[in-house]
C-alpha cells in the first residue's frame, strides 16, 4: 500500500491519482497551514502546492520517498535536502503557461482601454520559456513589435537585457533564483531606475525578482504586480501604488490548476512503477460565450482582441477588492481572495467558431497560433 498525503487544494487530485495509478493506495488529506511533521510519519508520498514549504523541518521525523508540487515554480521545495536524503522530486512545469499568458495579454487590454498602451508601442519579455515563447507569439501575430531575452537560450531572434530596457512594456518571466550564473534576485534593481521612468513593469514570476521599492521611488512607472514579497502579507503601499494588484491568480485558471493535478499524479504513479499509459480523451474546445462581435470591434478598433482577454478576466473588479483589505486583514485576504478566484477557462479553451464569417479580413494567423497552444 502507498500512503499519499494530498493538499486539500490541489483541484481533483482524487479522481486524477485513481486514473492513473494501478497499484493499491490510501489517500490522505490536510490543510497547507496546518501541516505538522508528524502528519507525514507514515507517508510515502506528499503532493503540494506552493504553500507549503518541504524542507527538513517538515520531512524530518517521515520516510517519504517522492514529493511532487502542482506548480511551475519549485521555490517552495528545498531541493538540495531533498536530493541529499534522495527523495525524488517533480513539480508541473508548464502547467499554468496559459493561463499566464492569458493574464499579460489581458493586462495589455486594460492598458490599451485606459490609453496608456497601444499596438505601435513595443514589449520586451524576459524569460523565454513556456510563457515568454506564447507572449511572444501572440504579440507577433498581433503585428505587435516585441522582443525577448533569456541568457540560458541560444536563440537569434533573442536580445540583451538593454534592449529590452528600451521597451515601453516590459515583462517577466523568468524562475526567482540566488545563485548560478544568473541570478534573477533583485534582477530589477536601484540600477534600472533612469530606464524604467515612463514605462509599464508586469511581475507575474516571483516577488523577489523586481525591487519592489521601485514601483514607489519611481513615480513615472506604471507597475502591475501578482506576485509580492513576503506572501500572504505583501507591502500594503506596494499594493497600493502598483496601478494593477492581484493576489497571485495569474496562473489559477481551471486548466492551469486541472493540468497541475494531471501532471503530479502521473509522474506519482511512474515513480512507484504503477503508473496507467492509457491515452486520455482530449478535452473538446468550448464554445465562445460572450460576444464574437466585441472581439472584431476590439481588432479593428485597437489592433488587439481585448474582450477575448478580459471577458473572463475582470483584473480592475479584483484590484480593486485586492486594495480595499485593511492592513490588518491583508494576510487573510489575500489567502481568501486566492482561494475564492472566480473559475474561469483559459483563452484557447474556446473555439471562436463562425468568427471569420463576421469579417473576412479578420487576423486569422492570430487565431491559428492559439490554436497551436492546445
């Protein structure tokens, strides 16, 4: 029997695990703030979110064998003592990559409404990986001028960190780290001050990667943050003076979760040699719910299909709620309004069926390149 211990929160990690794994199993439940090392005595597995941080504090007293986290980002596994007690490790990269993207472009859409963006502006993306390539496609199809940096890609059509500087819009996504050849600790800092004035800064990566002092020494930056120092209790004049903040949702879309759980609970199963290969039934894509006409007005009217994007993503409703916390309730709140994200599907979960048919001259490359993110 493998006894797995499961965050609470990891969506339908239940019915992901039982379709997956062929040998016997018990399931066991807790809660991420209330996990004590003595809950996993007896567990062979522990599968987590980012909340929960799995260190030698936490696995001391165990014998746990895998621990997988349902996430992209790995910041919350200590990783060296999990190597050293050799207990194998996973997390989801990729998982969220949509979802991500989905909310930069919908963040550019807010932009754009509120005049202080628009398509002959150019985007510089730092990090070229699962997000930064879909950004950078998206935008390219747009007829968007934009270009990206990543120092650990041999890549042509890859910049230098200066030019990306020079971009009107600059976002990041890039793993938050201390050490290696490339830090990305305070990878925005006091020095990027005169490059930054009268430029717009996404963090969607890690609070740690952008000086966060920044956003309040320069007046002349317009900066949207979902990721904050010190979470669950961010600096509430960060949040405040950021023009957009949100508590950590960018990647808490019903994909981005749904494939997190999929991706921990096959690579569970293949650890323990129990694992079912049978191929899963491709989801189908949905039909567009809203309106098709707003997207061809929005094409037409600002070169970019804004209501695509925030149709199912009201980032002003929840920078606003963000805000309102008191000081006071800002660790609560923040967990709170996470946790009660409104469900919402990722941009290419839909089919946007008959939209050709409403104009011909519509940017159809857009469209396929979506369609080559499922």
């Amino acid at each position: 029997m493998i006894n797995i211990a499961a965050d609470s929160q990891i969506p339908d990690i239940e019915h992901k695990l039982s379709e997956v794994f062929t040998a016997d199993y018990a399931l066991s439940f807790f809660e991420s703030d209330q996990i004590t090392p003595k809950d996993l005595k007896n567990i062979d597995a522990l599968l987590v979110r980012s909340t929960v941080n799995v260190d030698e504090d936490l696995c001391k007293f165990s014998n746990i064998q895998y621990v997988g986290s349902a996430t992209a980002g790995i910041n919350h596994l200590d990783t060296n003592y999990l190597d050293n007690q050799n207990i194998t490790w996973s997390h989801a990269s990729g998982c969220n990559a949509n979802s991500v993207t989905h909310f930069v472009m919908a963040v550019i859409g807010e932009l754009i409404q509120e005049g202080l963006f628009n398509v002959r502006q150019t985007v510089g993306i730092v990090g070229y990986g699962n997000i930064g390539k879909r950004l950078y496609q998206l935008l390219a199809a747009l007829n968007i001028k934009v270009f990206a940096c990543d120092p650990f890609l041999s890549d042509s059509q890859l910049v230098e960190m200066d030019q990306i500087l020079k971009c009107d819009l600059i976002t990041i996504h890039a793993p938050y780290s201390t050490s290696g050849l490339h830090p990305t600790k305070n990878l925005i800092n006091q020095s990027h001050i005169s490059d930054l004035k009268n430029k717009i800064l996404i963090n969607t990566s890690r609070g740690g990667i952008v000086l966060e002092d920044l956003a309040i020494q320069i007046k002349e930056l317009i900066y949207i943050a979902d990721v904050w120092m010190n979470e669950p209790i961010p600096s509430h004049p960060m949040i405040q003076e950021a023009f957009l903040s949100t508590p950590h949702i960018a990647g808490y879309s019903i994909e981005g979760r749904s494939n997190g759980s999929s991706i921990i609970a096959n690579s569970c199963a293949k650890f323990f040699g129990c694992q079912d290969k049978k191929q899963g039934i491709a989801n189908s894509l949905l039909p567009w719910p809203h309106s098709l006409e707003a997207i061809v007005r929005d094409i037409h009217g600002h070169g970019f299909p804004v209501s695509l994007f925030n149709a199912e993503l009201d980032l002003i409703a929840i920078s606003k709620t963000l805000k309102a916390l008191q000081i006071e309730d800002l660790s609560d709140g923040f967990n709170s309004l996470r946790a009660k994200h409104p469900a919402r599907h990722d941009f290419n979960a839909y089919s946007f069926e008959n939209l050709s048919n409403l104009d011909e001259e519509i940017n159809l490359d857009f469209f396929d390149r979506i369609k080559s993110f499922n």
